[in-house]
C-alpha cells in the first residue's frame, strides 16, 4: 500500500510516499513561498497537483493536523463532519490547523476517491489527568474556551517512544521515559508505560521550555506589565513572546545553536547566558518528570538539538544523573514524524 504523508504549512508543504508496512520510502520532497511574491505556486492546490503530478499511484494519504483539541484523540478517516470538527479547532491553532485544511482540501478536490486520516500533534497526550491539564483560572474558562494544557509533538513523542522500547529490547507498557524533542521549538514529555502523563507545552506551544523564538514559562503578569509600559496590542505582545523572545531574544545573535554555540565559544557573554537558561529549564523539567514518573528508566533526546548538539545534551546530563536514585539509559533517537504519520494512516486505512 502506497501512502503519502502531508505536513501542510502556510506557505509549503512537505511531503514523502511510502510503501507500507514495508516503510521504504519511495519519495519525498518539500515546497515552499506558496502564494509568495514570484513564486510559481500560488496555493495548496497548485502545490498538491504539482506533488501528485510526479507521484506513482496513492493507495492514502495521511495528514500532519497540529490541532485536536478534544474533539480527536487518535488518528481519524477524513470526512464532512471531522473537517467540519478540524475548522472548529482552528480557532485554538488558527496559524496552522487552517493551513492543514488547505492540504486536506486541495488532496480530496485531486483524488477525490482517495482515502484520507488525520494524525494529530495533539493526540498522543490526550492521556493527560484533568490535574495535569487543567489550570489554576475559573472552571468555567475551560468548560466554555477549552482553555487547559493540550501539549504538541505529540507524534514526535509517540514515534521516540516506541523506538526507545526497541533499543532497550523491553514492552513499552513497562517504561518510565522522559523524551526530549528539542529543535525551534522544544517539548518534553513524561511517558508512564506508553502514555503521556504531562508534557511541556501548554494550551498553545508557547509555554514550557525556552525555545528558538518563543520565551517558554513565564509569569504571566509580565504579558500585561509589558502591554502597557510598550504600549502595545495583544497581537503585537504575541508576537514578541512567539518569535522575538527565547534563544535570539537572550542572545540578540541567533535561534540557531549552531550560530550560538560557535558566538558562546568565541566568550560571548549573552550567547553563554541563552545556553544556561536553555539547558537548566530542560534539567529542571527533566527533574520534575523524574519525580513524577516515580523513577525513570531513559532519557530520550531527538530533534534538530537533541538528536545533534552533544555539547547540550552532557551540559543537561552533567550533575542530573548521579541525583536520580537508579541511573538511567540516555538514548538519542532521530525522530520521523512522516513515518509515524504513515504507519497510523496505515493502520486505519487496514481497518
């Protein structure tokens, strides 16, 4: 069976075929300026044809949808109602659940007697307890906007953890794992026996770990202190706190580590201080998550950070380790979104 994974972003679109269940990839590929000035594609329907014009048959297709909420806890066959279901939840992701619609659309108006299943980020921690994923507002906020912790990379999570399982040749349903998923945006997640039990990000990807472009954990009375000593509105305050704060805000050089590590090795003072708030918050989680956990059987890092950058990875182990009462595996794992993506979309299409 053939299966295309599409990650659908507001101005490209990623894209690999495989052959499942054999996993091999048959292609892959990414577009990007979609609808941009001189660019030569004008939108997500131009850019799926452009993909399926030189793709061999598509038994599937499987789609990257950031945003759940509660309405999806597993992967879902794409019909009328879940779009419908999808659209609502853009209001809670409204920079990418749309631009995931646009690839949904574009795929069902090409091949429209095509199969196709939702995977999303959200999904895997559905398994949060209401004490994890509820904040300390009025009841009522949740119960009437859905605000509460939803957590992202959620695939990512899910992928690592099943190959965490395979390297130490144990059932995943008997582990405690902390895994990592550091890149632009980072997340780290508790996994007790195979389900997420508390994760990083919050109600939007914003909270949690210091990131790229994003400020992480933060008190939130700063957000409004700031509103009015800037004299700023809502939007501009969110993009500030989502692409100018973080790594490149500490740093004022780079959200890219390897531009950072090289300007804190050449004794940039503002690069050394970006680094230590980046790694002491992934130490502090990984402390709180050990404790959680009750005991933890492996660290797993992946991503971009994770899976490349050994200098941050011994700097997060350093001193951690000894503290942990039995001394876990440190593990680094490539993640592959696609393919998790796949064998799910696999895997419903079989049912």
């Amino acid at each position: 069976m053939k299966i295309l994974t599409i990650n659908s972003g507001s101005s490209s679109i990623k894209y690999q075929l495989f052959d499942m269940p054999s996993k091999r990839i048959i292609k892959k590929g990414f577009i990007e300026r979609i609808g941009e000035t001189g660019s030569k594609v004008k939108n997500h329907h131009e850019g799926i044809a452009l993909i399926l014009r030189n793709l061999p048959s598509v038994s599937a297709i499987g789609h990257r949808v950031v945003h759940g909420a509660e309405e999806f806890w597993k992967p879902t066959l794409i019909d009328d109602r879940v779009i419908a279901k999808i659209k609502r939840c853009s209001k809670l992701a409204p920079l990418h659940n749309p631009a995931n619609l646009a690839g949904i659309m574009a795929c069902r108006k090409i091949l429209k007697h095509i199969p196709q299943v939702a995977v999303f980020d959200t999904a895997f921690h559905h398994s949060l307890p209401d004490f994890a994923y509820i904040y300390g507002l009025p009841y009522e906020y949740y119960k009437r906007f859905g605000i509460r912790k939803y957590g992202f990379h959620g695939t990512s999570h899910e992928y690592v953890a099943h190959e965490a399982a395979k390297k130490l040749n144990k059932p995943l349903n008997k582990l405690r794992l902390i895994t990592c998923h550091l890149g632009n945006g980072c997340s780290i997640t508790a996994v007790k026996h195979g389900k997420s039990m508390d994760t990083s990000m919050g109600f939007t990807p914003l909270e949690g770990l210091l990131m790229g472009t994003r400020c992480g954990d933060l008190d939130p009375a700063v957000v409004t202190y700031l509103q009015r000593r800037l004299n700023v509105s809502s939007e501009k305050m969110d993009e500030i706190l989502n692409k100018k704060s973080g790594l490149i805000g500490v740093s004022g050089i780079s959200n890219d580590m390897r531009k950072l590590f090289g300007a804190y090795k050449n004794g940039n003072k503002k690069a050394k201080l970006a680094l230590e708030i980046f790694i002491y918050r992934i130490k502090k989680y990984i402390g709180a998550y050990a404790a959680l956990l009750c005991g933890l059987d492996a660290i797993v890092f992946t991503a971009g950070i994770g899976e490349n950058q050994a200098f941050i990875r011994n700097k997060v182990c350093q001193g951690l380790l000894p503290c942990l009462r039995k001394r876990p595996k440190v593990l680094v794992i490539p993640t592959n979104e696609e393919l998790m993506i796949a064998k799910q979309t696999y895997e419903v299409i079989k049912r």
